[in-house]
C-alpha cells in the first residue's frame, strides 16, 4: 500500500471519528436531559421512554398543574432523545407491583409541559 492511500485512510478515520464526536455531542448528550426545553410544534406525536410508548395529551400544563397530577407531588418529567434514561416514576416494560405514572412531562418553556399519556395501559 503505497503513502497516499495510508494518509487517505488515515483522513477518512479522523473525519469518521469527528463525524461520529459530533453526532454524540449534538444530538445524544442533548436528549438525555429531561430539562432541555423542546420546541413544543416539533415534538412528535408518539415517544419511546422507558421502553413504554406514550401518545402526546397536546394539553400544554405549568409545574403546578403537572404537580397535581400526582400525589406525591413530584411529576415525572422526560427526555426525548436517543438512549434517554428510564427516570423513576413512570410505568416501564417490566412488571412490578408498585404504582407507576401513566403521564409523563417533556418540557417545552420556562414553566410549560406537554403530558405523555401511556399507550396501552400499565
């Protein structure tokens, strides 16, 4: 293999390897935080959480409001991106015989949700 197709396949890896840093940076890290706020018209109508799907309510509601929504006062609130972990709170693929919330929050403003609603039943 003569120098020019080794610096080649070298460039091509560094450029892979900045591609894929970027790609991390710019789309994964984001999306792991349930405070990133969403721009409420883009959000889709259906997201993977918790290995659960949830349909949007459309009802946008305030901390307080979502607040009410549990007796414990403590709403789960959720991201939306790739590889978002599982918070506690919310009804997940297994089993368990403890309650679980059938809403989840994405937040979309300051003091502004939109509700998740669990499809399929807990």
């Amino acid at each position: 293999m003569s120098r020019t197709w080794r610096w080649a396949a070298a460039i091509v890896a560094t450029a892979a390897c900045i591609a894929l840093a970027l790609v991390f940076i710019l789309v994964v890290v984001p999306g792991r935080d349930p405070n990133t706020i969403h721009h409420a018209a883009a959000l889709p109508a259906r997201i993977q959480v918790c290995g659960r799907t949830w349909t949007m309510s459309r009802r946008h509601s305030t901390l307080d409001q979502a607040r009410a929504t549990k007796s414990s006062g403590q709403p789960s609130f959720v991201a939306i991106g790739p590889f978002a972990p599982c918070p506690p709170g919310p009804c997940t693929d297994v089993a368990a015989h403890v309650p679980c919330d059938t809403v989840v929050f994405v937040r979309v403003g300051q003091d502004d949700y939109i509700g998740y609603e669990l499809s399929g039943g807990p």
